[in-house]
C-alpha cells in the first residue's frame, strides 16, 4: 500500500470551487507548482479537461466604478 506525504499534496495548487465548462460540476481544479506561465493550464480532476492560463480573463473589480467608467 502507497503512503501518500504531504509534500506530494504540496506539489500541486488549488483553485477555489469552479465550474467546469465542459462536465459542468463544481470541482477545484488544479496545476502543478512550477507550471509555464505560458503553456501551463488549469485541469479538472473530473474529466482532465485543461483551461490555459493564456484564456482566463481575469478583471480586477474595484468597488464603485462600472466599465463605462
């Protein structure tokens, strides 16, 4: 029987709980420590579907101002 250690544990980083598009459960994907910033990418622990860093957009919200603005 494996013994897993957290240091194993360690070597990957969570998101917080998301919706994958593509089996449409709420999961916290997940990559690998030292993923390229470039090529690296989101996985889901469900299906294996992959979101590259490169295609989220991700916007700052700031209190109180509109994207008019």
């Amino acid at each position: 029987m494996a013994v897993m250690t957290k240091t194993a544990k360690a070597e990957r980083v969570y998101s917080h709980p998301t919706m994958c598009l593509h089996c449409h459960l709420i999961v916290e994907m997940f990559y690998e420590r030292g993923a390229d910033p470039v090529k690296g990418s989101w996985e889901c622990p469900r299906c294996g579907h992959k979101y590259l860093f490169s295609h989220w957009k991700i916007k700052k919200q700031v209190r109180g101002k509109t994207e008019a603005a």
